[in-house]
C-alpha cells in the first residue's frame, strides 16, 4: 500500500458515524467515557494503531478497551507502545484530533495530515494486538475496532478478555520475540509460567505464607487470578472474592482498589471473610492498580496503599542489592507524586534517592527509567519497578565472591522476571508482596508498622472550567488561577504538619483538592477550607456552595 486505501475507510466510517455534540479527549489514561458513545471512536483508533504501527516499521503496537475502575456503564480505550509502554506523548494530540473529525470527509483528512505530519510510509506493514476487559460493552466496541483494522488492513491478533497489564506484556513479548532481549513467551501462558516459576524460586527455605484474600473487583482480574492459581499450586495461599463477572452492574460496585483507596475501609462484602490478624488486597475493574490491607488483632482495619507498597519494595531491594555486594553499582531510586503521603515520603528520603512527578503512570514510568532500579508507586497502587538494561546486564555477568552474595544477586535475577516491568500489574505486584513479606517474616501489622501515615482527605471540587486550573513543580503550585496558590499557603500555615495541592483531573471533568496534617480533623478542615476556596475563586453559584466548603 502506498496510499490509503481511501474507498475501505469511506465505506465502514459511515458505518460508525462520530456522534455529534460530543467533543473526545486522549487523556491520561486514553479514551475514557460512556461506553455507549464510544463506537467511532474505537473504529478510528483501529486505524490509528495501524498507522503507528506502520510509523515504527511494522513493530506491534497494543490497543486494550477498559475503563478501569470507572463504573460498569464506562469504557475506554488506550494505545501501547511496542516495548509495552504507554502510546507516545505527541501522538495524544494525534489521536484526539481523529477522534473529533466531525464527518468521515474530515476524518480522512486528519488521517492524510497525520500521514504526512509524522512521516509515516504506508508501504511498511501494520501489526496490532488487543484485548478487552470484562464490561458488557465490550465485545461492541471491539467489533468497531475490528472494522478500523479491516479498513486499513491491519495484521491484528486477538488478546481476548483480559487484564491491561498482560495486554502490555503480550505486545512487549511480540515485539522482543527471537531477540537476546525476549521477555518471554508471547502468550497468557508464557505470561503466567514466568510470574509463577520466579514466585517458586523466590520463596524456596521459606515459610509457606498464610492465605491471601484477593478482591478482585467483580472484574477481568478474577479470572487471570484464577489462571495465575493454577500455575502456583499450592505455593501461595488465596482466597479469591468478588470474582462474578457476569451479573451486570458488579464491576467495581463496592469492591476493588479504588473503593478501598477512596472509602479507607474494607469492601462490605468482605467484612464477613476477613478474619483479625487476616491481610487481603483488591485489584481494580483492568488489574492494574493493587491496594493491601489487613485487619490487626483487635480486627481494626489498616490500609497498605501503593506507598506503603513503595516503602516495602525499595527497602527489600535496597537491602539485596548491599546484599550482593552491588552497592557501588546499582543505584535504587524511587518515583512517587504530590498524592504520596507525606511520611511514605520521609521515611524513603532517609534511604534513598525520591523524585516527584506530576500525575499519571507516563510520568512515573519515564522518570524511572532514570534510575538503575526505579521503584515507582502512586499511592492509589498502580506501580512497579524498572530494572534498566546495564543493571540487568551486570546482574546477569556479577560474579559473586560469597555464598550470601550469590544468594542475594539471585533474588534481584528472579525478581526481574517476577516483576511486570512494562506497566503496574496488580498480580504481579501482589506476588511480589507475598515474596517480601516471606522474607522478612511480617505481618500485614508489621508492614504497616513502618510508618505511620499522616492522616489526609481527598475533596472534589466541580468548576465551570478545570482547565483555568495549571499547576507546576509537579502539581505542587497552582500557578493559574492567579494569586490563589498565595492564599492556599496563608492557610496550610495553620496547620501543624500541614500540607495540601490543588490540581485539575485529567480523568473527570473536576478540580481535585488534597490536603494532610497531623490530626484527622484538621486534615478534613484544610481540605474543606481549601475546597472552599477554590470553588469561589472558580465562580461557583454561592446558592450551590457544598456547605463542608468552610
Ligand atoms: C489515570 C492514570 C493514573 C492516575 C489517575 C489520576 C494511567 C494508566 N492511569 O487513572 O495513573 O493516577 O488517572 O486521575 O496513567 P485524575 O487525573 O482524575 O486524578
Ligand atoms: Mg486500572
């Protein structure tokens, strides 16, 4: 093909005409709103992906349809780079402008300007593999995809209902195929086989751990959970809830790790199951985000967020790097943003390296990669950890003079195949837990026991416009709306331990207020106070004020 084949696109984008009065956004985490609005979009974004796929010389790129943990009537869809990562940032802008081509006249000119804007020879082949999450809206939207694949003659594979995090190891594992870099078989079976074998390896001498209960969120999760239970045997313990992903309207309904993160309390289902002393972990609705907790003796409730996540991971590596006697080599550092609590931040600071950066796993991921070992967590679970190639490299070559060396540098070999390293994957992370806590011979109690959290609130504030909102020095000031970042520090000074950002979503149409402090209740009334604020400055309707707004 030297030209698009202009006849093919014409035919099926009539099929799937752009609804009108709806304007799309590639946003954080790609396209994400009703899933009933979705339909032209998925067609164009098959086209898109084998566009891509075409720009880099044929490499397979990935498309996954999810929303995550957005309710059951939501969907969305995002586009995976060829070593498994998020679609680049300046084609963002790329995909919304095809998205939002009025007719299909104007969708075959964004697609020629596309063309000719980022150089693509259509002659190059185009490879894409997808796959779905469990919403019924689904199997729909991926028919959509598929004509936009049949209209530009795209080679694509079919990844089937699954999570996003073995989406993204599938397009890295096909990308890297036959190459000394293989990630692994490109398959779900390739993918479970090397979790699970580096999960045995990991956990040889120790003791067998007491049974995990995994909430899995009414989503795809429950089912690779239930695959991944079959490759460990009877090496891990679990208790699988919250796995029905056929009556409608349980996806994410009170369960999973956003609700958890959101509510600081267990599932209600779970109350019942939960024994004192018992820890457990929900997954969200795509099975990339990973939220602990545990109940202690007296059956009070902890929660082990990503920080906490972070805090565990960075120390245990940090510890087997020294171990191996690589700690003039290695350098580990830590990826965290504004939403880490305040005393995640302190106690990795006194240990090693810890940047900020602004929301969104794109930031975190890159900003890993700078490091020999990135560990990168937000504090709503979604992280993981990046070793870079010379790191693998020396770990691969290290010759160890000690048996505690070789001990050591082994773990760090298992852990790099136990690890998804392509994106946050709520299973492999969960794994990962489950091998440090073997280790170190803790309790959920005893984990959370590292620090105590700075109690914190979380407040939405609905604006006429978020985008007056902009932030800098990764979302710590407010730069716009002129004047109120001064205000908000006038206030923060009133409070013992204080601290509090406001910044606008890039997943809803909201500004988000965060504030921490020593006490609970001044952390609420410096959330309020700043929400207040914010909804003034924002021209809120003094009639509609929420009245916590102090
Ligand atoms: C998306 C992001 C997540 C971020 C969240 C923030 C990805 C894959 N996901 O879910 O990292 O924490 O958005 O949402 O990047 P917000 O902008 O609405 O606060
Ligand atoms: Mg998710």
């Amino acid at each position: 093909m030297t030209e698009l084949p202009i006849q093919a696109i014409k035919t099926l984008s009539d099929a799937h005409p752009k609804p009108t009065g709806l304007t799309f956004q590639y946003g954080t985490a790609g396209f994400r709103t009703l899933g009933s609005t979705l339909d032209s979009v998925l067609f164009r974004v098959g086209i898109l992906a084998g566009l891509r796929s075409k720009r880099l010389d044929g490499r397979t790129i990935g498309v996954m349809v999810t929303a995550s943990h957005n309710p059951e009537q939501d969907n969305g869809v995002k586009l995976v780079d060829p070593r498994g990562e998020m679609l680049e940032a300046s084609w963002e802008a790329h995909a919304t402008a095809v998205a939002n081509a009025a007719s299909t006249e104007a969708f075959i000119e964004a697609l020629s300007n596309l063309i000719v804007n980022a150089k693509i020879d259509l002659s190059k082949p185009a490879r894409v593999v997808y796959a779905r999450d469990t919403r019924p809206s689904g199997p729909a939207l991926i028919a959509a995809l598929e004509d936009g694949f049949k209209a530009l003659g795209v080679e694509a594979r079919d990844g089937g209902v699954t999570t996003t995090p073995i989406l993204h190891y599938l397009v890295k594992a096909i990308n890297t195929k036959g190459t000394k870099d293989s990630y692994g078989e490109d398959s779900e079976d390739g993918y479970y086989t090397k979790l699970a074998t580096s999960f045995k390896k990991l956990l040889v001498g120790k003791a067998k751990p007491d049974p995990v209960v995994i909430d899995c969120a009414n989503g795809v999760g429950a089912k690779a959970a239930e695959k991944l239970l079959e490759y460990l045997g009877d090496s891990l313990p679990i208790i699988l809830e919250n796995t029905d992903i056929t009556t409608r309207g349980k996806l994410n309904d009170s369960c999973g790790a956003d609700f958890v993160k959101t509510m600081q309390k267990l599932p209600p289902n779970l109350v019942d199951v939960m024994k004192p002393g018992q820890r457990a972990c929900s997954l969200d609705g795509d099975a990339d985000r990973l939220m602990y907790y545990c109940l202690d003796e007296r059956g009070a409730f902890h929660m082990l967020d990503g920080d906490k996540i972070a805090a565990l991971v960075a120390a245990f590596i940090v510890e087997q790097v020294k171990l191996a006697g690589l700690e003039s080599d290695i350098k580990v550092g830590v990826v965290q943003t504004a939403y880490a609590n305040g005393a995640s931040t302190k106690y990795l600071a006194e240990r090693l390296p810890v940047k900020c950066v602004p929301t969104g796993v794109k930031h975190l991921h890159h900003a890993a990669e700078h490091y020999d070992i990135g560990v990168y967590f937000e504090a709503n679970g979604h992280g993981t950890v990046l070793f870079s190639p010379s790191t693998q490299q020396t770990l691969a070559t290290h010759e160890p003079s000690t048996p505690a060396q070789s001990t050591a540098l082994n773990h760090l070999l298992n852990l790099t195949q136990l690890i998804n390293q392509t994106v946050g994957d709520a299973l492999s992370d969960m794994l990962l837990v489950e091998v440090i806590l073997a280790h170190k011979s803790y309790s959920g109690v005893e984990w959370n026991s590292l620090y105590a959290d700075l109690p914190n609130r979380l407040v939405k504030v609905v604006v006429a416009d978020r985008n007056a909102f902009k932030t800098e020095n990764a979302e710590r000031i407010l730069v716009s709306p002129p004047g109120l970042q001064a205000k908000i520090n006038e206030l923060v000074k009133r409070y013992e331990g204080g601290r509090s950002f406001v910044r606008p979503s890039g997943t809803e149409d909201v500004v988000r207020v965060y504030a921490e402090a020593l006490l609970k209740t001044q952390a609420d009334e410096l959330a309020f106070r700043v929400a207040g604020l914010v909804y003034d400055e924002a021209g809120g309707d003094p009639a509609k004020r929420p009245k916590e707004f102090i």
